[in-house]
C-alpha cells in the first residue's frame, strides 16, 4: 500500500500538473482563510499561500525549480494581465485628459519619490544591491514590478512579497496620513493610495467612495507606466 | 459571447511590445508596452471591444493568483532577506509613507490651483 502511494508520488511529481493544481487549491484555500479571518489587509491571501506552498516545498523536499515547472503556465499570464490594465486605463481617460498635467507632475514626483527613498534608505543600512535592486519598484503593481525588477536584473519573487507587503503597509498608513494632513478630496485621497499602494490602495479607497476608488486606479495605471519607463533609465546609477 | 478574438488581440499586443522592445533595446518591460499599444488602439477605435473586456476582466479579478508562483521563489532567497531584513523593513515603512505624503500635498495643491483658475475664468 505505502509502495504504491510512493510509486503514484514518484510519478506525479514529474509532472508539471501537481504543482499546477497544488497551486490553485492552496490559494482558494488562501481565501477562504482570509474571508474567515476578516479580510484583514495584512494577511492577504497571496501571502498565505506564498506560505502554505513554501512550507509544503520544504516538507516533501521538492525544489522550486521542479513547482516552477508546474506553476509557470499560472506565472505566465502575468504578461497578459498587464497588457490588459490598458482598459481600467482606457476607461478613465476622460478623467486623464481633463486634469492631465496635475496627474502628470503628481504622478511623477510621487513614484519617484516612492522608488528613490526606498532604495536610499536600504542604501544607508546597507542592504544588497540585489536587495536594492528588487526593493526600486516595490509600489507598483506586482507585473509590472516583477517585469521592472527582472530588466534591472533584480529579484523578482524577492519583488512579488515586497509588492504584497507594501500594499498592506499603505492600506495601514493612509488613513492617518490623510487625518494630519486634512486632505478633504476623494479625488486626492483615492490618487495617492492607488500610486503608493497600487491593487491594495485601489480596493481601499473604492471604500471611501467611487470616486476615490477611480482616481486609485489612475494613480495605479500612472505609477505602473511612469515607473516602468524612469526607472531602469536611472537603474545604471544603483 | 467569444472570448478567443480578446485573448488573441491581447497576446499580439504583448507580442509587439517584446519585439519592438528587442528591436530597439529599450530597457522596459514587453507587457508594458504592450499596453501602451493596446492603449492607443482603443483609444483611435474609441471603444472596448466586448471580447477582449470579458478577458481583461477575467486576467484582472484573479490578478492575485498570478504573483503567487514567483513570491513561492522567495524561498531560494532565505538567507538575502535573512541579513537584509532591517533594511528592507526600514525601506518600506519610510518610502510608502513620504510617497503617500509627497502625492497627496502636491496632488491637492494642483487641483487647488486648477480649479482657482478655471473659477477665474468663468467669472
């Protein structure tokens, strides 16, 4: 009997479809754990399942190169997904041409800030150039950094979580930021938590109102494009 | 409704984002061009064709899922974040705050401005 579950082991894992399965049931897993949980920001369920899969990896002593071999047809369409944030940004466009240079000036300055304090701060505690390199654009929404950080020659799973815990950083610092600085515009509030926080922003500021939650999606549209193209023109400094 | 003629019109954006960023050597990544391109070719159409929003929104309400693969490679690079962990901790906490920070000021300011002037103008 224990032969035989060996044997169907064996023969499974070399094939790409365990780990293609593995992978989808253990995020649906993900999500129902976090809707159990309270949807709280911090435990999102990309991160459990990051987690959950890692730790099932080190049990059965299977290599990452041997999940990837499954798990690249899911990777894979991360290339299309960013091809298809050209409608959310064709849907605003209104928006965008009415208040084009505001969104312009404040979409620059604010991913650029992003990008460069990130990496002078772990430039000053002496963090890794890879570190640095993965850290640059960790604001923006994860295919777009994954695909920044692979051209800056950074590490772009080292990028996946750094994305995924920056959005729940901001969905924390955002409110009282707002507060002390007595920002009353959704408009505003719904631009700076979509271009900081990108998805996690997005969904947040859909919760103070519709036009919040707008104006986060352009913020994330215009860091992902202005991030894309400045920083691995400034990549050749780091 | 068919979703094929979405898909296809989608691949072939990222197909000429790559190549056009092979051609040129630009340093930006395909898919992101690629967008740029389909950007552009709905806004000269002036509409989103039925079948290519059916896709995106599909490939965009489980966005999620599709960064789980490359964050499980993390675990290859255990002993990178072991020594970086400080710095990268520091990093986040202080850049998402001055972003937030420096987006919302200046965003505000413009606005302010913006619609100052166009008040001025009206009256």
């Amino acid at each position: 009997m224990t032969d035989e579950i060996v044997d169907i082991w064996v023969y499974l894992s070399a094939t790409p479809l365990l780990w293609l399965a593995a992978t989808f049931i253990v995020f649906q897993g993900a999500i129902l754990v976090h809707r159990r949980l309270g949807s709280n920001p911090v435990l999102h369920p990309v991160l459990l399942a990051m987690g959950a899969l890692m730790l099932i990896l080190l049990v059965t002593g299977t290599s990452y190169d041997t999940y990837f071999e499954g798990a690249q047809f899911i990777h894979f369409m991360l290339g299309p997904a960013t091809v298809a944030l050209a409608i959310p940004l064709f849907d605003h466009r209104q928006a965008i041409r009415r208040l084009l240079l505001p969104l312009i000036v404040s979409g620059v300055v604010g991913a650029s800030t992003a990008a460069l304090s990130a990496i002078a701060v772990g430039w000053a505690m002496g963090a890794d150039r890879l570190t640095l390199l993965s850290l640059a654009p960790k604001s923006v929404t994860s295919p777009i950094a994954m695909g920044v950080t692979e051209k800056l020659g950074g590490l772009p799973s080292l990028t996946a979580a750094l994305v995924l815990i920056t959005g729940s950083l901001g969905c924390i610092l955002a409110p009282p930021i707002i507060r002390l600085l007595r920002i009353r515009d959704d408009k505003v509030k719904g631009f700076a938590m979509g271009l900081a926080a990108h998805g996690f922003g997005t969904a947040q500021a859909f919760g103070i109102s519709a036009t919040a939650g707008a104006f986060a999606g352009l913020g994330l549209s215009m860091a992902g494009v202005i991030t894309a193209v400045i920083l691995p023109l400034l990549a050749g400094g780091i | 409704m068919n979703a094929l003629s979405g898909i296809s019109l989608i691949l072939l954006c990222q197909l000429a984002g790559e190549t056009f960023v092979q051609l040129i050597d630009l340093p930006v990544p395909g898919p992101v061009v690629g967008m740029l391109i389909l950007l552009s070719g709905l806004l000269w159409r002036g509409s989103v064709p039925d079948s290519l929003r059916l896709v995106s929104d599909t490939l965009l309400r489980y966005l999620a899922l599709l960064f789980v693969p490359a964050g499980v490679g993390l675990m290859v690079h255990f002993e990178l974040i072991g020594r970086d962990w400080l710095a990268i901790s520091m990093a986040l906490l202080i850049s998402t705050e001055l972003a937030i920070a420096v987006t919302l000021l200046l965003f505000n300011l413009l606005l302010e401005r913006d619609k100052r002037r166009s008040d001025s103008h009206d009256g």
